[in-house]
C-alpha cells in the first residue's frame, strides 16, 4: 500500500480522520448516550450534550468539535510515531511480507496497530476524562483506563478489520491510482 513516508502519513492521516469520528460517536451515542440522556432528561444524546454545556474534559464542558480536534491531534501523533511503525515490525516478526498473501499480512499490521493503539488512546482518554472535581487517585484512573480498554478493543478490532482499513484502503487507492496509460 503506502510506497514512501508522504505515503504512509496521508494512509495515517485518513485512518485518523474516520477513526476518531467513529469513536467519538461509539463513546458519546453507544457507550454514555443513555446515561447522558438519564442524567439532563433529555429525548436525545446531542439534545443531553447541548443541556450540559458540551462534553466533559480536562475538568470541564467542551463543545464536540474541540473533542475531535484534541483527540485527532494525539491519535494523528501516536499512529504516525508508535502504531504504524511498531504493528508492521510486530507483524513480520509473524508473517513474512513477501510470501504471505497480502490479506493476511494486511489483518496482521491491523491487528498489530489495535492491540498497541486502543492501550494507547484508552490511557490518554482516562487522562482526558478523568473526573478531576473529584480529586486525583491512581486507582480510579487505573480502573478508568481498564474500562476504557474493555469498551474500546472489541469496537476497535471489528470496525478497524471490517470497515475502517478496508474503506482507507479504497480511498487510497483512488487517491495514489497509478495512471497506466487509462
């Protein structure tokens, strides 16, 4: 797939782009929506987040756009400088890239780039949304961190194997099509 470093971050970049949306809406709509609707009365999850003033974060109410900026900015950083490169040397230390049909490598290098980015992610949104009015204790935010792996891994390998590569795939395809003579 991605040829050279230019590549390999623009493959990064639209990974990170649909994933964090995805997860975003996972988090607020599918795993709190309910609760947020319980806890403002509201008939809806963005009628909730807008009686609340925003999404909580960092100890206070931020709107959902900031929540994606934050979280695109560090899911951008830690793809290009630990996930990328760490799941492809992970999955050739399993399969050999020259003699493995090029599905299976490719399910590798994702399952590699989950099994490092959902610890990874999960452990800065405990940070993120730590419930600091509360004080800090390390094992709220350990346990926070478990729950959030918990949620975030079975999301993570089905959306990312069965729906999130395979569209970043065709977008890149499209978008570094080799012209041959078409």
């Amino acid at each position: 797939m991605p040829e050279n470093k230019f590549q390999r971050m623009i493959f990064a970049l639209i990974t990170v782009i649909i994933t964090v949306h995805g997860y975003v809406f996972y988090s607020l709509y599918v795993v709190n929506g309910s609760t947020l609707m319980e806890v403002t009365g509201a008939d809806s999850v963005l009628h909730a987040i807008r009686a609340q003033g925003g999404v909580y974060m960092f100890g206070r109410m931020l709107p959902i756009w900031a929540l994606i900026l934050i979280e695109f900015c560090f899911a951008y950083a830690l793809e290009c400088l630990m996930g990328s490169p760490c799941s492809f040397k992970l999955a050739c230390m399993n399969f050999n890239p020259k003699e493995t049909h090029p599905v299976i490598f490719e399910s590798a290098v994702i399952c590699a780039t989950v099994g490092i980015m959902v610890p990874a992610m999960s452990f800065l949104a405990a940070i993120f949304y730590y419930p600091y009015y509360n004080g800090f204790h390390i094992l709220t935010f350990l346990a926070n961190w478990l729950k959030l792996v918990c949620y975030n891994f079975p999301f993570a390998f089905f959306s990312q194997l069965f729906f999130i590569q395979p569209l970043v795939r065709t977008i890149f395809k499209r978008i570094f099509r080799k012209n041959n003579g078409k």
